[in-house]
C-alpha cells in the first residue's frame, strides 16, 4: 500500500494542514491513506503546545484514510525524517511518501542524511503560495499539481499569533481545534 507521511510541528495543526492531506488523496488516488507524524521536538523550531495536546488536535482530522501516527512524539527528543521513515519500514511493508511543503525545498540539503533519504521515500512537493514548485526538481521529489488545487500561506505561526492577540482563528482551524485551543488556553 501507498502511504503518504506529513510530519511537521502541527503547533497547531490548522485548515491548511488538511487540504494537503486531503488533496494529496484526491490528486493521488495510488496513495491509499495520508499520516500525520507530529515531532516531540524540531531541530530548527521550537514547538509551543507539548505532544499530548497537538496529537489530540490533529485527531480532528483523522477519518479513514487519515491517521495519526505518534511514532516520534513517543521517541521523545529530536527526531530526523530518516530515522522515522526507517522505523516505519520496520513495522509496516508499505511503498512512503514524504509530504513537503514547497517552502522546505530550499533548505533540504540541511536534513540530517539527506542524500541518504532520498533512497528511502520519494518527497511529494505541495505548493505553497505563493512559493510555487520549480519548474525543475530534485531526484527523489515529485510535484503534487492541478489547476484546481486549493494553497494558502496559513500558517500555525500566524493562527498562534492571533490566539495571542485574542483575535479570532474561527474558519483557520477546525472547530474542535479551536475549542482545544480555548479549553487548554494554549498559545495565550
């Protein structure tokens, strides 16, 4: 089975989030279900809200062909793609894909083991507007494309931002999302 991996931070996860994943479902109908694999800790990035509480925003998301997969939030610590993705393989016989953002591509070659990675999983590239693919991409990468694809510079930085500012966030995130938010006063 094809599986389509997104990792990230998810702090929080938000509307933009879920169009990828559910575009790359519709554009991609070879790849049979998306996984979101939230980070206990980014190497570059700090992460606001703790493991437990982005895991259970992004169960807002979860449906059939949409999972959580908590593999590094229980690793605890930084965690690289590649021992992710190799971890993964031990347990499930699955062809992975890597959902990336077309904003990351520029800092790729930083990735822990890069070249090596790209022998692991084939990166599928998501525009993000208004950072649109090149015309031209690495081995290793594919470009998600359609005319009718839905992009968007949302981004959790700016939702956090609005929660601080006490600004509203309704229609950024879902609804469940939202109400996490407020019940747990994250971000304020």
């Amino acid at each position: 089975m094809k599986i389509a991996l997104f990792g990230g931070r998810f702090d929080p996860p938000h509307i933009g989030h879920y169009l990828v994943a559910t575009q790359i479902l519709e554009k991609r109908p070879d790849i049979k279900e998306v996984w979101f694999v939230p980070a206990y800790k980014h190497q570059w990035k700090p992460i606001i809200a703790n493991g437990k509480d982005r895991i259970n925003m992004l169960s807002a998301f979860a449906d059939s062909r949409i999972k959580i997969l908590d593999i590094e939030i229980n690793k605890k610590g930084i965690s690289y793609t590649i021992d992710t993705i190799q971890e993964i393989k031990k347990s499930f016989n699955h062809t992975l894909y890597w959902i990336v953002g077309s904003d990351i591509l520029s800092e790729f070659t930083r990735w822990e083991r890069a070249e090596e990675l790209i022998n692991l999983t084939t990166f599928l590239v998501f525009p993000r507007d208004p950072l649109l693919p090149p015309k031209t991409l690495p081995n290793g990468f594919e470009t998600v494309l359609g005319h009718d694809l839905i992009t968007t510079n949302l981004s959790s930085t700016i939702i956090r931002n609005r929660v601080k500012k006490n600004l509203p966030i309704t229609c950024l995130v879902p609804k469940e999302v939202e109400d996490y938010i407020v019940k747990h006063k994250l971000y304020t």
